[in-house]
C-alpha cells in the first residue's frame, strides 16, 4: 500500500490556519452581537424622544387651551363691562358740570354724602320693616323705603369722586337693584324681603369688586 507521508511542517501550518479560521468566526460573531446591541440603544433612544415629543405637544396643546378660555372669559367681562358703563352713565344721576369733583376723599362734601347715604339705607330699612310711619297697608312710606336704596343710597355714593373698582361696584347695582324690586314681588310681596334682598346685593358686590374677602399676602 502506498502511504502519503506529508512533512511535518505542512502540519503545523495546517493547525495555524484552521486555528485562525475558528477566531476570526468567533470574532464575525462578537461583532455582529455588538452591532445588534448599538441597534436596539438607538431604536429605544428613539423611542424615548418620541414619547417626550408627544408629551410635550400634549402639554402645549393643554396650555393654550387654558389660554384661549381665559381669554374669552376676560373678553366677555370687558364687554359686560362697557355695557353696564354705558348704560349707568345714561340713566344714572351725573354732575351737571365738566369740572372735576369737588368730593374727594377727605373732604367735607365727601362726608355729607357718604353718611347720606347709608343714613338712608338704614332709614329706608326702618319704613321697609314698618318701624316708622307703621300701617297696616301697603303705602307711599314703605314703598319709598324699599326703594331707598336705588333712589337715595346709590346715587349719593356714586356722587362721590371713588375708586374705579367702586365705581364699577354702583355702576352694577344701579341696574341690579331695579330688577330685584321688580321681580321679588312676583313671588313674595314683602317690602322688608326686598329691601333685604337689596342690602344683601349691595354688599356682596362690594365684598366683589373691593377685594374685601381677598387674602391679603
């Protein structure tokens, strides 16, 4: 039989490269586990950003939503605003001159008129509640009294020279209080009610527009 003898140092050769051939395998496969790695970090990177995005415009959308409310809100309250003005400065009592208000604070004319006018608040209380010129009918007495307020105490502190938010105050009134004397009557005809009702509206819109239940920092 004829035997195939191969050198020795064929052989070595041989185990080199069949050695060479298993790492860099080894290595081809290392490689494609850190490739397959960088992948999956840029495919949660991207996931990440995607998510803060989409808050994000949430969040914005969200703020102007707010934005837009309060902007309509504020709208409307100017509007209202301009009407009651308006209509106060058309039928309520005014000074017949163009020159500036003598009644400023601290005057003596400012005074008469602030102490006029609730004297006749508390006066039109008393006739409301039959307490002066007492009768057992309705007349002219108790229903001035129930009118007190609109005729006497609102026009003697809007004669005044007031703050703006004062102002604003007996501007509403002027136009509210006619419309609870006009209407409480259709369900309840009592002069003391009405009068009653009129102190109350009076002093929540000043407790409103003067900030008297404001907290103060």
């Amino acid at each position: 039989m004829n035997t195939l003898l191969l050198p020795v140092s064929n052989l070595c050769s041989i185990k080199h490269i069949s050695a060479l051939k298993v790492n860099n395998s080894r290595f081809r496969c290392k490689s494609f586990n850190v490739d397959a790695s960088s992948n999956e970090t840029e495919v949660d990177t991207k996931t990440v950003v995607d998510n803060n995005d989409s808050n994000g415009s949430e969040e914005s959308g969200g703020t102007v939503t707010s934005k837009s409310s309060a902007g309509a809100t504020s709208s409307v309250e100017k509007d209202l605003k301009k009407v009651v003005q308006k209509t106060a400065a058309t039928f309520a009592p005014r000074a017949s001159t163009a020159s500036k208000n003598p009644a400023v604070p601290g005057s003596t004319l400012y005074t008469v008129f602030e102490v006029q006018a609730y004297a006749s608040m508390l006066v039109g209380g008393a006739l409301s509640f039959n307490l002066i010129f007492p009768s057992n009918e309705p007349d002219l007495w108790r229903l001035m009294g129930m009118w007190s307020i609109w005729m006497f105490t609102i026009p003697s502190l809007r004669a005044r020279d007031c703050s703006k938010n004062e102002k604003e105050a007996l501007n509403y009134l002027f136009l509210i209080v006619p419309l609870l004397n006009v209407t409480i009557p259709f369900f309840l005809k009592s002069f003391a009610l009405v009068w009653s009702a009129d102190t109350v509206a009076f002093f929540a819109m000043y407790a409103w527009k003067l900030g008297w239940l404001q907290k103060s920092e």
